[in-house]
C-alpha cells in the first residue's frame, strides 16, 4: 500500500488499468499531464481574449499604423529609380534582350526538331542512360505532336538565360558566405527573404523597372530562382574536409589555388544539386513570368486559365512537367558523374 501510494496517479492507475480501451485512455490522460505549464497559460489566455470583450484595446492604434507611409515611401523611390536610373536599365535590358535571350531563341528555333530530339536523347543516354534516353526521345515527340515544340524552345532559351545569369551571380554570391561568416549573417537573411516572398511579388519591381517582355520575365526568374545555387555553393565549400585545405596548403598552395583547384572541384557535386534546384525554380517561375511578357509554354497556360481552355492549358502543364523531367534528370546525372570522379 505504501509503495501504491508514493507512485504518481497515473503510473498507480496504469498499473492497475486492464489492457484495452481504458489503457489507451489513461495512456492519453497521462499525456496531457505532462504538457508544460506555459502552454496551459497561452491556451487560457487565448480562450479569455476570445470570450471577454476589451472594445477599442482590441485594435490596433492608429498611431501605430506605418504601412501607408513605407507603401508611400517605396512607390516614391521606385519612381525616383525609373527616372534616374533608366539608362542603366535601359542598358541592361538591351544586353540580356539583343547579345543573350533573341539569339539563343533564333538558334534554338531554327534548329529541326527532329535533331533536337535526337541531342536530347544522345545526352540524356549520355548521363543517365538507355532507358531514360528512349523516354526522353518519347517525350520530346510529344511535345512536338502537341504542337509545342516552338513554345518549348522558347522557354528553354528563357529558363537557360535565366539560369546562366543566377549562376553567374550565384557561385561567386557562395564562395563570399563561406569564406565570411559576417556576409554569411548578412545574406542568409535576404535569402530567407527571397525564398519565403510570394513569387508574384517579384513581378511588380521588374515590371516598374523594366516594363512589359522578356527581360522582366527574366530578371524575374533570376531574383526568384537564385537562392538554391548560392545556398548550396557555400554549403558545399563549407563541407570540404579540412585536412585536404591544410594539405594543400602544406604544399605551398595560394588561397586563390586552394579555392579554385581543391574546394570547388570537391564541392562540385553540391553545387551541381544547386544547379538543379534553380533550373526546376526557374521552370515553375515560367507560368507567372508569363504575365509580363515572357512567350513560350507559360502563355498557353495562361491563356488556357484566361479563356477557360482546359485542354490548352492542361498541354501547356504537361509541355513544362516534360521539361522539367528532362532537366531534372540530366543535371542530377552530371552531377552524380563529377560525384564519381570526385570520389575515384
């Protein structure tokens, strides 16, 4: 009886509880026993400001209220940027316009489709194999019965300028973060910023900065798509094992050889997956882009949504999911081959 009573209530009362039913509710009773205090006073504190009325103690003071003035002040320097700054996004917009996206769009479309059929098939035996090459050539002839092989080009210019720009700014954006941890604790944050922002968001700076086409449309996809390369870069510097740096370091390697003749070939793999991510980003961001002007695949969902076309914009889907297979399977490929000859 004394040991009965120096034991907890519900470990006496497991102890005596039948197996079944009754057990499984004392199991749950002893549960919630043991919830933190803390969460009882956030519960009864929840459940008294939703009973008891506190009248105008409920809103929010008006003097406290700044949203108005930050909208004011963002529009006002948005508009002073449009004004003072048009050369240099007039500059830009020429630059990736008429040297990068029209050219690569010209060539890719001039190309038969057939033969882009056949170099998809041919890289994609290459890197993953022959029966993902078979499926690949599959699914390119789709596309091209489906009437979508020109809108596949031009995504694919779209989605290739896109990503060679946010590698551009990526990998050197990551080698900075791992170097430093004080640009480290600054650009961690804004990539948070940048992944958590509602993608649509981004279209409204590039369309007040660079109007209606495709240069928005890729600016956007750069800012949108950018976070994975650089998150990964500096993951995967940050990975390499210490030994190997002071190694090559005991040989009389430069910082500079170290970075460019250790690190990034042993981090290769993981920025590889980086490269992956951003593509398969820059792909989903197509659709939205779409609304400022970029053509390709995007559009035919777009205005399939827009002219209640199911059946356009169901191929329009299946136009993008094909080429983010595809992409997808190629890039982690690649990046399994360097993984290989990383580790040989």
């Amino acid at each position: 009886m004394q040991k009965f009573r120096t034991m907890r209530a519900p470990d006496a009362l497991l102890g005596i509880a039948e197996r079944g039913p009754l057990q499984y509710l004392l199991g749950m009773l002893r549960s919630v026993l043991t919830i933190p205090k803390w969460v009882w006073l956030t519960i009864a504190a929840l459940v008294v400001g939703s009973v008891v009325s506190f009248g105008a103690f409920a809103s929010v003071p008006e003097r406290l209220l700044v949203g108005p003035a930050t909208s004011r002040a963002v529009d006002g320097g948005v508009d002073w940027m449009v004004v003072n700054w048009d050369p240099f996004f007039s500059t830009v917009n020429v630059a990736v316009l008429h040297y990068l996206l029209l050219p690569l769009e010209k060539w890719l479309l001039s190309l038969p489709w057939w033969l882009v059929v056949g170099v998809v098939a041919f890289i994609s035996y290459r890197m993953v194999g022959l029966v993902f090459a078979l499926l690949s050539a599959g699914m390119m002839m789709a596309l091209a019965a489906f009437g979508l092989f020109d809108h596949a080009m031009t995504t694919l210019a779209i989605v290739l300028v896109s990503t060679a720009l946010a590698v551009i700014l990526g990998v050197p954006t990551g080698i900075a973060m791992a170097k430093s941890t004080h640009i480290d604790g600054v650009i961690r944050p804004t990539l948070d910023i940048m992944q958590t922002m509602p993608s649509f968001v981004y279209l409204i700076p590039v369309l007040m900065l660079f109007g209606l086409g495709k240069v928005p449309a890729v600016i956007a996809v750069v800012v949108y798509a950018v976070a994975p390369i650089i998150r990964l870069t500096s993951l995967g510097i940050r990975q390499v094992d210490g030994g190997v740096i002071e190694a090559a370091q005991a040989f009389g390697a430069t910082s500079t050889q170290v970075l460019l003749k250790v690190q990034l070939p042993l981090a290769l793999p993981t920025i590889m997956a980086g490269l992956n991510q951003t593509i398969m980003m820059a792909l989903a961001m197509v659709v939205i882009a779409s609304m400022i002007g970029a053509k390709g695949l995007g559009v035919e969902v777009l205005n399939g949504i827009a002219r209640l076309e199911v059946g356009r914009g169901l191929l329009g889907g299946i136009g993008i999911v094909i080429m983010a297979v595809i992409l997808d399977r190629i890039t982690q490929g690649f990046a399994r081959s360097r993984q290989r000859k990383a580790t040989a």
